[in-house]
C-alpha cells in the first residue's frame, strides 16, 4: 500500500518560486528580504528533499535544470491560486469585478463596439477595461483574464483563440509602383511591430522569396503606429485586415502582390487575437461568465468585408 506524497515545505518552495523568477540567490533574497545564505539553506532543503539538481550555479547567476523548468510550472500556478483566493476573498466588495485587459487594435476594433452586449448577460457586473501591449502579470497588475496578439503559446495558461489576424503587404502607389515580383518586396525597408518577428519572415517564406542578412526593416511597438510609417511611405507595411480595406478603397494604400497574397498561408503561420485566463479565475462566477460570451462571439464576421477591384498582374 503506497503512502501519500510527502509534499516539500510551503517555504521551501516559495524560495525556490523567487530564484526561478530571479534566477539569482541574491536578487530572491532582496525580495523576500533574507540573507543569501538563506535563500541557499532553503534549495539545498529542497533539492535534498526531491533528490533533484535544480539550479547550476555559474557565478552570480544560475541556470534552472530541466527539472527545475518543470517545477516551476506548477509552483507558479500553485501560487498564482493562492494569491487570487486570497485576493477574493478579502476583497468581498470586488467579487463582481472584472478586470480585462485587450490589446489595443482588439479593444478598438473588436470588442468596444460590441460590450454593450456583454452589459444585458451580466449587468451587475463592474468591468474594468485595460489595453497593455504585453502580457500582464495577472497577480500584480490585478487582471482577470486579458486578450493577446500572438500565435498561442501561452502554455501555462487556458488558451482560445478569437480571431485571426491575417495581414495584407500594403504600400503608397509610389512604391506599388515599382515592386514587379515578390522578390522586390525585398528592396524596400520591411515595416512590422515588436511583437511580430517571425511574421515577415513566415510570409516571404510562403512567397518563395529568400530573406537575406541585408534587408532592412524597422519594429513598431504598435499595429496603429506601423500603419501610419505605412502610410507615409516608410516602407512597405503588414496592415490588418480591416484596415488595408480602408486604406485601399481611399487609394492611399495599394497591395503591391495583391490582396489575396496571403489567403492560403498554414494556419500555424497566421497570428491572431488570443483570450488568456489562469485556470483558477474561471472559479469566479463573473469571469466564467465574461469568458464564455468573448470565447462564443463570432469576431470573424468583421473580416467579412466586400471584394476590390483585383489589381493588376505583376509582371513575370
């Protein structure tokens, strides 16, 4: 008959949560505001207690071993959980609270001109709307449950997606002008944002065309400010959807490959807008209830937009 698992102490493995973080016994010690050498006490308690190697020391720093990367998964979420129970049930006044955060192109474009909707399923609800670029820190940024531009990999959390996000290559006629082939996307200066490095690269890929050492470009911390370096002939751009449809109806913007270009790329390649929740906020009955109508919405009825006049065909 198997025993129950001896679990190591609630201590210990705080310890450890702070190095994992840090990955440095010192700066751990500054934030739980003990000794160094106590912070070392605690993983060699730890690492004698799971009979595992955690941490390679090399100098100041150190690196966490597989089985360190392993448990910090589960440390994380174990303490994440603490902290929001604790957190709801000291603050009994902010149980009907909702803390969103969106991207900011998803909240414009997206979601604000539908939350009225989400009003008449729950109207006691007190939303709270934010619009971080990067991913919050759930617990210290006080967030429920937040909406990112990506491609999905946020393994340590529930994961759906809303909407894909497929690009069209925009630039002024200027430009249009004298891109004959995909290959000369290449001679122009490759507008994207931060957050998108794999982008341009996934789509000059799936245009057969080679991406080399000396092709420029220039990241933009955000969609809205890459498109208005688009629209000023900066270079040539990667516009959502819905707004290349704008820009190529007024004229100010053409699809130098065409605007279908990109129809066809894997799905695995086209990023999108993902709604990210830790597993133990769907607890919360408002939550639960927030993420079951942003996660059954049909946001892809807006991509639904009229057909354009298909451009001319580039030259062999």
């Amino acid at each position: 008959m198997t025993g129950k698992l001896r679990l190591p102490s609630l201590n210990a493995l705080r310890v450890f949560h702070a190095v994992a973080q840090h990955k440095s016994f010192r700066q751990a010690a500054d934030e739980l505001l003990v000794t160094p050498q106590a912070v070392g006490q605690q993983i060699k308690l730890l690492e004698d207690t799971l009979q595992v190697t955690l941490f390679e020391r090399k100098g100041r720093s150190v690196e966490l071993t597989e089985s360190a990367i392993l448990l910090s998964h589960y440390v994380k979420a174990g303490f994440d959980e603490f902290s929001e129970g604790v957190r709801r049930v000291t603050k009994s006044n902010y149980r009907d609270r909702i803390n969103l955060n969106a991207s900011p192109y998803f909240a414009t474009h997206y979601l604000l001109p539908r939350l009225s909707l989400f009003r008449e399923i729950l109207p006691g609800a007190d939303l709270r709307l934010t619009t971080m670029v990067d991913l919050p820190d759930f617990g210290r940024d006080d967030i429920d449950m937040t909406v990112q531009w990506g491609y999905g990999n946020w393994p340590d959390y529930e994961t759906t997606l809303l909407v894909p996000d497929p690009k069209v290559i925009c630039c002024t006629p200027a430009i249009g002008e004298k891109i004959k082939s995909a290959q000369d996307l290449t001679l122009f200066t490759l507008l994207d944002t931060v957050k998108s490095k794999r982008l341009w690269p996934d789509i000059l890929r799936h245009l057969g065309v080679e991406l080399t050492d000396g092709n420029r470009s220039i990241s933009f911390d955000d969609a809205a400010t890459m498109r208005r370096a688009t629209l000023q002939g900066i270079g040539v751009g990667l516009v959502s959807v819905i707004d290349a449809e704008e820009d190529l109806r007024s004229g100010a913007l053409v699809a130098p490959v065409g605007r279908d270009a990109l129809a066809d790329m894997r799905p695995e390649e086209v990023p999108g807008f993902y709604l990210i929740v830790p597993r133990g906020h769907l607890r919360v009955k408002a939550v639960a209830a927030l993420h079951r109508w942003l996660a059954q919405q049909d946001w892809g009825s807006d991509l639904k937009i009229s057909s354009l006049p298909k451009p001319a065909p580039l030259s062999d």
